[in-house]
C-alpha cells in the first residue's frame, strides 16, 4: 500500500450487480471522476462459487483487467462475509445464534459464528483459490479480510458450536475447574461447577449472569476472529 498517496479517492463497487456490458462505461466515469481505488468482491461468493466446487473466476479476471486498463486499483476483498445457501444447506450448524436463544437463518448477510471449524475451512478454501488467481495481478494493491466484523450484533454467538468451543477454551485457560470456581468467585449464588461440560453459556439465565462469566465469554469469541481472520 505504498503506492497510495493523499488526495486520491476511492469507492466500493460491485460489478457482479451489473451487467458487464456496462463495466466499460462505469470505469471510464469513475477515471473521469478522479477515482483512484476501488474496493470489490467482498459478496460475491455466489457468483465465484455457484455450486460447490464449481468455481467462475471470468468474472472476476475481465474486471480486474478492465479496471487496470483504466490505471484504476483494486482492493480485493474474501468473499466470506456472504455463505451461499449451499454452503449453509451444507452445514446448517455454521448459523450463528442470537442472545434470545434463536438460530438466525440464511439471508442478508454474516450469517455464521466465527467459532464453526468446517466454515473456517471452506474459507480459507475459497480465499486461496482467488489468492492464487489473483494475488499477482496489477490491479490489486491489497486485500481486504471479509467485511465489517462485528455489525449487525455478529460478533456473539450463543449456538451449540460456542458452547463447545468456549468450554474447550475454559479448560485450556483454567486446567481444572477449582481454578475456575476460583477466578469467577462461583461460590457466590453456588455457581459451582464441578466440571467443564456443565459451563452454559451466559445469556439465558434468569437475572445478571456471573460478570466473570461474560468477560471469559467476550475473551472467547475476541479469539474466534482473530483466528478467523488469520
């Protein structure tokens, strides 16, 4: 990114929403407008990806083309904020849950928790497939990892995957549970657990969970995106 200088513009663009009769035209304005950058690709797994391993690349080849022919530049973005209904179809587990309780379906987007192992793969599929196509052309001066992490409340999920995961990650921070009982002062209210399969989640109990309990739980799911962006 050390190309990029005060003074120059970008924009966020999404030919896929577009006939490509009209990207010609649509790059010729923004050079006109004095765009210098734009942002793509980052919902586009539909297209990229119609069918499970069916995977189109034209699309993406003719418009980084386009766009270099008019000195324009490309942030390219993961397609992995939008699973397609396929994929969801797939491993419906993937979906994340809400803090009231409720699965949140298909549809709109971020529709995943962070702590699914078999999403993390299917991204890092994807993304290595349109890494190795694409990370060496000209157009593109930098990536962008999925897309606004956390809008829409996503960063929490509260599904049976979180559960699994969070107690596996409190017998990893603890070692055994009397440490635990210990850190979250548990004897208060005797929240005491006599293992680490009885840990719940913390957002369905019936007035203020443990503060503890919540803080262990934000440090979980901090640790699921960072992991999932690497």
């Amino acid at each position: 990114m050390d190309t990029v200088t005060r003074g120059q513009l970008g924009v966020c663009y999404f030919p896929e929403h577009w006939d490509a009769a009209d990207w010609p035209s649509d790059a010729e304005e923004m050079r006109a407008l004095g765009i210098d950058f734009v942002r793509i690709g980052e919902f586009s797994w539909g297209v990229t990806e119609p069918d499970p391993g069916t995977i189109n690349l034209d699309w993406l080849q003719d418009i980084l083309d386009l766009l270099h022919s008019h000195d324009i530049k490309v942030v390219l973005c993961t397609p992995t904020a939008t699973p397609p209904k396929w994929l969801v179809d797939t491993m419906p587990d993937m979906l994340a849950t809400g803090r009231d309780g409720r699965q949140r379906g298909f549809g709109s987007r971020r529709h995943y928790s962070f702590a699914h192992m078999g999403y993390r793969r299917e991204c890092a599929r994807i993304t290595r497939i349109i890494a190795a196509q694409f990370g060496q052309h000209p157009a593109v001066i930098g990536w962008q990892t999925d897309n606004e992490y956390g809008c829409h409340d996503t960063t929490l999920s509260y599904s049976p995957v979180d559960l699994a995961g969070f107690r596996d990650w409190l017998a990893q921070r603890y070692q055994s549970v009397e440490r635990l009982n210990r850190s979250w002062g548990n004897v208060f209210w005797s929240m005491q657990y006599r293992h680490f399969d009885e840990v719940e989640l913390p957002n369905q109990t019936v007035t203020e969970a443990n503060p503890a309990h919540w803080l262990d739980f934000y440090r979980f799911t901090s640790q699921m995106v960072a992991e999932f962006n690497k």
